[in-house]
C-alpha cells in the first residue's frame, strides 16, 4: 500500500463535476465532512484528493470550507462558461501556479459571480468589463480560503459552455432557499416550453459531459 505523502483538498459546486475526476482517478469512498452535501476521498498513488462540493456561489463554499484542514494544496474545479470567444467546450483553463501537466491547457483569468451568466450577451459585456477568459461562481472564495489558511492555491476549470452559447433557461430563477439549483423547478420549466427548453437542456448536457471527461483526464495527467 502506497503511503500518502500530500493530501489535495479539491472544491467544485456539484458533486457531478467530479464524475470525470473519479472515472480517472478511481470512485473513492464518501467522508463525513460539516457543511458539505458532498465528499469523497480517492488516493492514486502517494495523493490523497479530498473532493467537496457544497453548490454555487460564495456563501455555500465558505460554508463547506469553514474548517481549516490540514492539506497541503487546495484546487477549485469544475465548469466554467467562456468568456473568450476563441475558448471550446472541453478547454482546460488554468489560471495561476501552473501544475506539472503533460496535456495542453489555457492559460487565463476566471471571473467569479454570484449568478449564472444566462446569455452570450451578458458574456460579451462581461468580457469586455473585466477581460476575463471565463466566469464561474466559486474560485474566487476557494482562493480567499486558501490565504487564510496559508496553503498554495490552484485554479482548474474546463469549459462547459462557450461565450456563443445562451444558457436554456434562466437558472438563476430556480436555486432553492439555500441557493442551491433546484432540479425540480427546472425541469418543471423545461416541461412549460418542451420544444425550446428540453432540447437545449439536452445539449447543455452533452456539453457537461464531455466537459467532465476533459476534466478527468486532464487530472489523471498532472502531478500535484
């Protein structure tokens, strides 16, 4: 049995944006963790990756990270929607302390909101404001967390969607109470416009999954 000589503490929203993560390095085991609604921990090698995801946006994350633990790197990872025009669904996007990674990736800026950008519009102007490669909703919280716990900090993130394409439907309408995405109010909406909606949910899909994949591959070829 390998011994574990560095522990990754790795922060997505969703537990899905994992998928293509544990594909590669192997399902692991659920952990407890406080303030989480999901964890897991994989070893591959002489790397333990802890994988927590609480939702979007900032205030989930602080509450998933409000323990300090004792890691030796902290990540934040998962999807992000293109800013730059030139960015393809599937890009890795890396944005500071590059790893030691055998795949090609981006190097770039991430802008973090507090919303979903819903429309290639939105986009536009936000890359025009901010001259950012690509916005997400957490990476910015899971840096601050990094400083204040004195751990090095690193940013990978695939695209899932590019800066051409409008999301289905507003999800910024359908987080519950705690600002989590409601599964049910969105597919309730999809089903009031089946043609529009449903279609493009679909394909948003296909786009996440294939996102993921990227992402699980990309990770199964650096060393952290």
């Amino acid at each position: 049995m390998a011994i574990v000589e560095r522990t990754v503490l790795v922060v997505a929203a969703e537990g899905l944006e994992f998928d293509g993560i544990r594909k590669q390095l192997g399902s692991g085991t659920a952990i407890a963790w406080p303030g989480a609604a999901f964890a897991h921990e994989v070893t591959r090698g002489s790397v333990c990756y802890w994988l927590v995801a609480n939702g979007p946006g900032p205030r989930l994350v602080k509450e998933a990270l409000a323990e300090k633990k004792r890691v030796q790197l902290m990540v934040s990872t998962g999807f992000c929607g293109a800013l730059d025009p030139e960015l393809r669904v599937g890009d890795i996007i890396v944005t500071s302390n590059l790893p030691q990674a055998s795949l090609p990736f981006k190097h770039g800026t991430i802008h973090s909101a507090d919303r979903v950008v819903v429309t290639k519009e939105e986009k536009r102007e936000l890359r025009n404001s901010t001259g950012a490669s690509a916005v997400d909703m957490e990476a910015a919280t899971v840096e601050q967390k990094a400083r204040e716990w004195g751990i090095p900090y690193l940013c990978i993130r695939v695209v899932s969607d590019s800066a051409s394409d409008d999301m289905p439907l507003d999800f910024n309408q359908y987080r519950d109470r705690d600002g989590r995405f409601s599964r049910s109010r969105i597919a309730r909406a999809a089903l009031s416009q089946p043609f529009t909606s449903i279609p493009a949910l679909l394909r948003l899909n296909k786009s996440c999954r294939h996102a993921s994949e990227k992402l699980g591959v990309f990770f199964a070829n650096c060393r952290f």
